[in-house]
C-alpha cells in the first residue's frame, strides 16, 4: 500500500491524504490473530470454513469477501485496528 499509493501521489505532484497514512493489513491481521502463516485470500476465505465468493483478482468480489473474513474475525474477538503507517512524509 505506502509503496504503491506513495509512487502514485508523487507522479501526481501531490502530497499522500492523511487519512491514508495508517491502513490495515487484513494479511497481517488475521497471521497474528489465527497463527497462519502463509495463504491468498481464497486461503484465508477457506480456512474459516467458507467458500471464496466470485471472481479472484475482482476488486468487488475481492472486497466482499474481505469484509466476510472481518466479520469472522470481529465475532472470534480480534480486535481490528491500524498495523501499517507510512513511516516518509512523501509529499
């Protein structure tokens, strides 16, 4: 994310939003919430007894079913919350 979203506002010639200097890796998230190491989304999808809905790679789909492992993770009592900032003030 800082990768990507840095490199994009400097060939926009503008500074990165403060609200998109903290985000949440939901990767790292549910690693230390589950102690599971390794997977792609449609892993993390099954190993909670789900079924990866829709098409890989679809920014909807991707995101529903983002939002369907949070639920998950919210009702197994992890605690969600900022894990990533961007440590340069690229402007």
């Amino acid at each position: 994310m800082s990768q990507f979203l840095s490199t994009q506002c400097k060939l926009c010639s503008i500074s990165v939003p403060n609200f998109a200097r903290k985000w949440i890796n939901l990767r790292k998230l549910y690693r230390n919430f589950y102690k599971i190491y390794k997977g792609s989304l449609r892993d993390l999808v099954s190993n909670l007894g789900l079924q990866f809905e829709g098409t890989p790679h679809s920014g909807i789909d991707d995101a529903r079913n983002i939002t369907r492992i949070l639920q998950i993770m919210v009702r197994d009592g992890c605690e969600i919350k900022f894990n990533e900032e961007l440590l340069s003030l690229n402007k």
